[in-house]
C-alpha cells in the first residue's frame, strides 16, 4: 500500500526512469476525479492523455480507486487512438484511496516488441540488402532499412494511404505479396506484407509487418534465362530447318545414286546393242564381199551390182568405226559415272551424317532450353 508521502518520492525519481523503458512509457497521478501530473519518455507519448483529463468510468485509476487495490487495463485503440496497458496503484491517506499512480506502456504484439532489436541485423542478413517496416492501422510505427537497400519514402509517423499495401492488407487480413517495377526504387523490388492480429482477439487486425527485397539480380538472371531461352528456340528452330533440309538433301542424294546407277546400266545396254551392231556389220561386208565376187563372176552383166557391194563395204567400215568412237565414248561415261557413284556416295554418307549430328543437337538445344525455363523458376522464386 502506498501513501501520499511516498506519492511525492515517486514523483522526484521518475524522470531518470522514464526514458529506461525500451517502448518507452508515461508515468501519470491522478486524484479521484483527474489527471493531475504527467511525464512521458523521450520515444512515447500519447498527446490527447494529459493533465486535466477526467477519469473514465470503469478505466485502469476510476477502478483502482473502487476496488482500493492495483488494476490493470487493456485498452483499445478506439479510446486514445493507440492500443495501451494502463496500470493504476491506488495512493492512500490513512484508509482513504485519495490518488493513483498510473503507469501507461504501448501495447505492442510479439514482433513490434522485438523490432528495434531483430529489425537491424535482419536487414542486412540478404545479399542486396532489404528493409524492415512496422505499422498500426493509420501510420508507419517502425522502419528499418540497411547499408545496401533502404526505402527513403517510407519514415515513421507516416500516414498510409489507400492504395498502399499495407492498408490493403489491414482490409482483407491477408499476407500480400508485391512486385515493383525499378521505376519506383531505381531497382526491382519485391515487398511482402504480413497482418498482425490482437492476442485477445484473433479476428482483428491491429498492425502489420513487412518486408522489402531489391531483386535487381534476379532480375537479371530471369531476363538471362528468358534471353537465353528466346536464343535456343530460335537455334532449335534453324536446326529443325537444316535437319529437314538433311533429310531432302540425304532423299536427294539416293534418288541421285538411283538414277546414276541405271545410267550406268544404260551404258551398258548400249555397248551390247554397240555388239549387235558390230556382228551386223562384219555380216554385211562378208555378204557385201561376196556380192562383189558374184558380180565379177557375172562380168559386165553385174558390174552395177559390183559398185553396189563396194558402197555396202564401204558402209560396214564406216559402221564398225562409228561403234569403236561410240564404244569408246561409252567406256569414258562409265568412268564418269563411277567416280559420281562414288561422290554421290561420299556425299550420301555425309548427309546421314549431318542430319544424325543435327538431331543430337536438337535434342541438346531441348534440354538446354529445358535447363533455362528451371533457370527462370530459380530467379522468380528468389
């Protein structure tokens, strides 16, 4: 129990404990109707709760002072704007409860408690640096950036605005996820936003938490991935077209050998015809000489017949000479022909060849572009 003497002490030591409360505090006293003295720390403070101030019925010192023992109150943030713990010790005089001392401290949930401790080392726990962010329902209450990355509009005290995230996030109590463009930071960012809810009660919304990423590298690895992937399809693409253009060229190069071999053969139908031709005339300058004969037997009677198997040896001659050139002709086609044969088959193996090394590649350019599209995953879920 405490008396007005010791009120009066409490008063003179006050102001070098006031500022040891981390969130800080206000120690007030009151009398049985009012606040009557006030101080507040350096980082706390709730302006409309001041000296003057009548006692709410029912409040943390109206309570105390009924029930002549200490009360503590949770109050909400509809009552002075801000969620408080409020602690009232009844002072007497003798028997009679004539004043209270009443102790006010921020009612922070787990995280806002522990911010200014975790937030700085959190920061810059991420490769490009990050920013840490805490708010109640109308303001920005704690911000912290790090030595690579801070977000320069976002300060304690600020007010939120309805487009911002962490006001959507109030409304539909749930955790929103955001990717800015580099026109609002100078680099890509990606912000997360938690809800924070009453531990009295688990339906309300009283803060939020967030955080804030640059993902200029990220960035950079998904545009790579995505570059990449545009350069492989377009590879893929040359290569299906030059796999095709085997596949013709390799049909082309058999029909070619086909048609090489039966001209080959073609050379050879003819030297036999040439054969025939040769047997034809050798029969018909026997059968010539032997007109010549007959007619010299038959004297002037067959002298026109004589000239007649002149002419027709002359032309067995001229005939088997004509089959030696085209023979020979033939002899050299088939020469020709061989070594096309052989370069046509050259040419053929090589064409299988090439389109075999162009499906392998195909197939290679499949699995890098396969490897890029997870390359591009990995950077979204950075």
């Amino acid at each position: 129990m405490l008396t007005v003497t010791e009120l009066e002490s409490f008063k003179q030591i006050t102001p070098f404990m006031v500022n040891l409360f981390p969130e800080g505090v206000i120690f007030v006293t009151t009398d049985r109707e009012k606040v009557d003295w006030k101080i507040a720390s350096d980082v706390f403070d709730v302006p409309v709760y001041t000296v003057g101030l009548p006692l709410r019925i029912d409040g943390a010192s109206h309570n105390a002072i009924q029930q002549r023992s200490t009360f503590t109150e949770k109050v909400p943030r509809a009552i002075y704007g801000m969620r408080l713990i409020i602690t009232a010790i009844p002072i007497f005089d003798e028997d009679k409860v004539v004043a209270t001392i009443g102790i006010i401290t921020p009612r922070l949930n787990a995280i806002a408690k522990a911010f200014n401790n975790f937030a700085p080392m959190v920061a810059n726990m991420f490769p490009e640096g990050g920013a840490l962010y805490m708010t109640d329902l109308e303001k920005f209450a704690y911000h912290q950036g790090s030595e690579k990355f801070d977000l320069p509009d976002i300060q304690k005290g600020k007010l939120l605005t309805d487009k911002s995230i962490a006001t959507e996030v109030i409304r539909t109590k749930k955790v929103i996820g955001r990717e800015l463009d580099a026109n609002i930071y100078g680099v890509p960012v990606a912000v997360k936003t938690y809800p924070q809810f009453d531990e009295d009660d688990p339906s309300k919304v009283v803060a939020t938490f967030g955080v804030a990423i640059p993902r200029a590298k990220a960035v950079q690895l998904k545009e790579m991935a995505n570059n990449m992937d545009r350069g492989l399809v377009e590879i893929g693409s040359a290569l299906e077209e030059l796999a095709s253009s085997a596949t013709e060229i390799t049909a082309n190069e058999q029909h070619l050998n086909q048609n090489v071999r039966e001209v080959y053969q073609l050379s050879e139908d003819i030297n036999t015809v040439l054969g025939f031709i040769q047997q034809i005339a050798d029969e018909t300058k026997m059968l010539g000489l032997n007109a010549a004969i007959e007619a010299a037997r038959a004297g002037e009677t067959g002298r026109g017949f004589g000239v007649v198997a002149e002419e027709i040896r002359k032309l067995s001659d001229e005939s088997k000479g004509t089959v030696i050139k085209i023979r020979k002709l033939t002899e050299n086609i088939k020469i020709k022909i061989k070594e096309t044969t052989q370069n046509s088959e050259t040419t053929l193996r090589a064409s299988e060849e090439q389109a075999a090394a162009t499906q392998e590649m195909t197939a290679s350019i499949e699995e890098i572009t396969s490897m890029a599209g997870e390359l591009a995953k990995v950077a979204q879920d950075m």
